[in-house]
C-alpha cells in the first residue's frame, strides 16, 4: 500500500516492513525494509550490487511498486540519473524546460524558471549548447537543474558521479551540498563509494542482502575532507562493516 501526501513535515519518506519481489521463486530485491527520512535531511544509501538500494530509490521515485509493507512519500519526487538523461536532440534551456512542461507550465513563468536553475548550476553561458557540446560535469548540471526546476519535495540522486573524474566529481560534491544548504531540500542518494557518501552524507545507510544492515549518523563539520581524522575513522568502521 502506497501513500502519497504533501502534507508531511518531520518524516517525508517511511518503508514500513516492506519487502519487493519480481518472480515467484526468485529471491527477494527488497526483505522487510524499514526506514524514515527526516524533512531537509541528506541520506546516503551504501552497499554492494544487487543489495536493493536503487529498488529503495525507484520505490521513492515511484518507478517501482512494493509488493507488501507500507511506502509514504511525499508527491513531488525529481531524479537525476548516472548519466544524466539528457535528450540529445534539445539544447540546455529544453532540457530544463521538459519537466516543468510535464507540469503544465507554460509561457514566460517556464522560461524564467528554467533560467534560474540554469544560472543556480553555473550554465548560463551554455544556455543553447547541445548534450554533445557539453562535458560529463556540464550534463549532470543540466541533470540536476532540471530536477530541481520543478521545486521537489525530494531530490534523488542515482550513482550521478560514478562516471565522472575525481576533480569533476569533487566540483560536483560542491555543487550538490551548495544547493543542499541554499533549497533545504530532503536528498536520498545512491553511491557505490563508502568515501563519498561520508562526505556529503548526514547519514550513511548500509545495506546488505536485500535489508539495511547498519545505519551510521555522521556528525562531522563540513566541509569534509580525508586529511580529517573524524573522518577518516568513520570511512575505516564503515568499510569494517561493509566488508564484514
């Protein structure tokens, strides 16, 4: 069962024992999940392939249905994908524009907030290039404007710096806990690196075999770095658990 509600404060995302399965016989994607996210809070989902995380992020994202347990997400859920998802066909402005006109929104009120999150990711110079005109950092900033264009109650983030380099990726980690602090938007993200998800994180949730195995709150000053000896202690006693 599924309930869709604008009206949450505290806790805008709650699984309630939910499991998700695909086939008869198969093993389960999702084993009696449990979890909530607080309003404004940035959550981290970590673990090795095909231990269901990016199932949670669909199930937010409404791309997938439980099959039992109870899912309450807030209506208004926006999703940048690994690679950006761009039409290569539209320039930077339709690229943004494309969610806001699923919504409805038209005329000068489309243009000027297609803008604005273009100027808030540092674009604006490249308004009218093309997806094949822009670098792999450009595309997911186009990625992320676009989601955000259409005010989200929750942005989710899928593996969107996994094909990046690290100075980009580094840019990026920037970008994101910019927009974070500025918007006070509630963020789910999906990573493969434990690194990562401990500097942008509040907090990390570890999963394992289908289930959440450990949850770690993080409570270090950002910004983060490695030379950091919190955090340097935190990345080692996750990836203890991690690889346990």
């Amino acid at each position: 069962m599924q309930n869709i509600t604008n009206s949450i404060k505290e806790k805008v995302i709650a699984f309630d024992g939910v499991w998700k399965t695909y086939d008869v016989g198969q093993a389960a994607s999702l084993r009696n999940v449990s979890l909530t996210v607080d309003q404004g809070e940035f959550v981290c989902l970590i673990g090795p392939s095909g231990c269901g995380k990016s199932t949670i992020l669909k199930i937010i994202a409404g791309l997938e249905k439980e099959s039992t347990g109870v899912v309450t997400i807030p209506g208004n859920v926006s999703m940048v994908f690994q690679f950006g998802a761009l039409f290569p066909w539209f320039d930077v402005l339709k690229n943004v524009e494309l969610g806001l006109e699923m919504q409805g929104v038209r005329g000068e009120r489309l243009h000027h907030e297609a803008i604005k999150q273009i100027e808030l990711i540092g674009l604006a110079e490249h308004i009218h290039k093309y997806p094949r005109e822009l670098s792999g950092g450009q595309r997911q900033r186009v990625g992320i404007a676009r989601a955000l264009a259409v005010d989200p109650s929750v942005l989710l983030l899928d593996e969107p710096f996994a094909a990046l380099d690290p100075k980009t990726t580094f840019e990026l980690h920037k970008d994101i806990l910019k927009i974070w602090a500025e918007t006070g938007k509630t963020i789910v993200m999906v990573s493969h690196l434990i690194e990562e998800a401990v500097s942008l994180a509040g907090r990390v949730i570890l999963m394992k075999d289908s289930t959440i195995d450990h949850v770690f709150s993080i409570d270090i000053i950002r910004p983060r770095r490695e030379q950091m000896k919190d955090y340097a202690e935190t990345v080692e006693k996750i990836r203890k658990e991690f690889f346990r």
